[in-house]
C-alpha cells in the first residue's frame, strides 16, 4: 500500500478545497473522487452558487463568511481565474419571518452594510421582483455568485502543484483502522495507507461513515433556468441572488449569467422541491413536467418579466440535517478521521473555509474557527 499523511474521500466542493489547504501545507495527500472532477453527479455543480454575508441561518456563520471571502479572494488570485460576482444578495419574506428577520438580525449583530426595502422600494430598485405587499426584504451589497465547476477545478488543479495526488474515476468501497492506529482505504483498483482520514463524501457520506444514517439524509433537488421576458431586468447589476419565503414555500434564484457560453436564463429553485429523500446511487436525475410546473407557477407570480420559456432543467441532491446545520466534527474515538457532511443546501459559499477548516482538523484535531454549533454530537 502506498501510503499518505493524509487521504481527503469525495473531492467536490469540500474535499477539493481540503485537499488544496493540506496540500499547501506540505501533507503528502491523496484525494480519492469516484466520478470526474468536476462533475454533475453530486451537490456541487449547476453552474452557480449564492454567496451572502448576511445568513438568517444564524449570525454565528457570519465569521466563517468572512474568511470565506477572504480565502475566495486568494484562490482567485492564485488560480489567476474569477471564481466570484459581487451582485448583491436578497432575502425577503414576512417581516416575523426566520428569513427576513434572521438576516435583519445578523446584519445587526456584526455591523454588516445592508438596507431594509419593503415590497415598493424592492420593486421600484429592481424591477424584476414583484413580490407580495406584505414582503419585507434585506439588502446586503457584498452578496453575489460562485461558479462552483471552476471553483473546484482551480482547488484541484492547484493542489496537485502544491504536491497532491489525485485520482479520479476511483470508488472507495471502504475503509477501517489498522493495529497502529494508522487507516487503510479501499477503493476497487487498489488500497492506500494514511495517518489521517478526511471524508467529504457529500450525499454518499453515510454509506462511508455508518454513524451518519439518519443524520445526513440525501434529497432530490430540481433546478430550472427560463428565459427572461425583460432580460434587461435579470441582468447581474440590476438582479440581486436571492432567497425568499411565500406562501407556496422557500425559493432561492440567480440573475441571468452567461458567461463562456453558459446556459443563459433566470436559474431558480425551491427549497426541498418536493421533499423526496433518496439514495444517491439510484436517485431519478431526470426533470419531469410536475418539477417544472411546481417552479414555473412561482416565477409566473413573482417573477412574470423573467418567466419565459424553460431553457434547462438540472436535478442534483442536497444532503439535510435536521437541524438543517452541518456537521464539521472528528469521529467519535477516532480523531484521526474528520468529516464534512449534512450542508443541507447551503454550503457551497463557504467550501473555501470549509476545507481550511478540515486541513485543521487533519493536522490539529481542532480549529481556530468557531465551529461549536457543528459538533456531531449535537444529532
């Protein structure tokens, strides 16, 4: 077995920034990825991701967002590519709603630059929304969107030019501590050695770390893009990334972007689509009219000037807590392996600090980031 300080499972979002940040460390790693890297099979594709310091999740991610942008900032720099689109960030719904007065709230606790808009002013500043008169909104000016493919490409890329091993196209079929406490992964091509483990197994996690069933649930999750009416309107400088709650539910969109040749439209999604839980080997990767019909009634009442013709429809998974917080822990009596799981749809944004944190965890068993409200012993 050829073996590594350090072996990161599951080289999406997460493990790509993972691996980099040992990488960069001088760890002899090994990233393992049982599909292509980057690839549409898991929770980090489709083209873009929100960013938002403003998070009604709860104000204590607003320091993790911070570096994030940070660590975002660097990587850009480094992978000499943008990575990052400042369009603003929008999260609205009933004034008591978690969503408006969540993100009110952790703009106010860390001083973060933001405007109040009832449902006039939103609409009057950018055209494209046409929400109910009961809506209440929170505008915070450093929001935007990743594109999380190139992001996890430049993360890969740069951590083989630091020293990393990577393979792709390689499942790993398990994994279990040897007598020295040292760790053997086993894929179907082979087996590896490591000092320390790191899974970031997205969706799959709990059929790599048993302790995770019935904590890390996967769900099927339905994008569509429609072609905008007004397409002025939806574009990035005068249409802010959103979150909003309404009456048919919680939905999140994208301005148009386009860029490279990318699908063009409105993107746009709602939160636990139709709250299907699945297995992520066997998941339906198809888009069917009930999926479009259910995200189509909602643009056509909220958005009408970008509710044009569907241009692409995309399934992919999100991997929920109950909670609905991640899990960012080491495994009971066995500190030598770390996990990243359950990021519950929300996640993405923050991967680049989320691998600077598991780098830690690999090489400290602790980190200097606040992570108290992510412990796996809380589910």
């Amino acid at each position: 077995m050829k073996h590594f300080d350090a072996i990161v499972i599951g080289i999406g979002g997460m493990g790509s920034a993972a691996l980099y940040h040992l990488a960069k460390r001088g760890w002899k790693a090994l990233g393992i990825e049982q599909f292509e890297v980057p690839h549409e099979m898991g929770s980090s594709h489709g083209l873009t991701r929100i960013i938002r310091l403003a998070y009604y999740e709860d104000p204590s991610y607003v320091p993790l967002l911070r570096r994030a942008y940070e660590l975002w900032e660097q990587m850009e720099g480094e992978s000499g590519e943008r990575l990052f689109y400042q369009t603003g960030s929008i999260d609205m719904g009933p004034e008591d709603s978690d969503v408006f007065a969540g993100s009110l709230q952790s703009c106010l606790e860390h001083d973060l630059e933001h405007q109040v808009l009832n449902s006039r002013q939103l609409s009057e500043r950018f055209p494209g929304y046409r929400m109910p008169g009961e809506t209440m909104a929170v505008y915070q000016p450093q929001g935007g969107l990743l594109v999380p493919e190139r992001c996890i490409s430049a993360y890969a890329r740069l951590a083989q030019r630091h020293g990393a091993c990577l393979r792709s196209g390689e499942r790993v079929t398990g994994w279990e501590v040897l007598n020295d406490e040292r760790l053997r992964v086993r894929t179907e091509r082979g087996e590896y050695s490591a000092d320390k483990l790191v899974i970031c197994g997205g969706a799959w996690a709990y059929k790599l770390v048993p302790e995770l069933t019935g904590k890390t649930v996967p769900e099927r999750q339905v994008l569509i893009w429609c072609r905008a009416k007004e397409p002025e309107l939806f574009a990035p400088e005068r249409f802010p990334v959103w979150n909003a709650l309404v009456d048919e539910g919680r939905y999140y969109g994208f301005p148009e972007f386009n860029p490279s040749g990318a699908t063009p439209g409105m993107k746009f999604g709602r939160w636990h689509h139709r709250e299907e839980s699945c297995d992520p080997d066997t998941v339906d990767r198809g888009a069917y009219p009930e999926d479009e019909a259910l995200l189509r009634q909602f643009a056509e009442r909220y958005f009408p000037a970008g509710a044009g013709a569907t241009l692409r429809m995309s399934a992919c998974m999100f991997t929920n807590t109950v909670d609905e917080h991640w899990i960012l822990d080491t495994l009971p009596g066995l500190p030598q392996v770390s996990i990243a799981a359950g990021f519950s749809g929300h996640g993405f944004k923050m991967a680049s600090v989320i691998g600077e944190i598991m780098a830690d965890l690999a090489q400290n068993g602790s980190t200097r980031h606040d992570i108290s409200l992510h412990q796996l012993g809380r589910l």
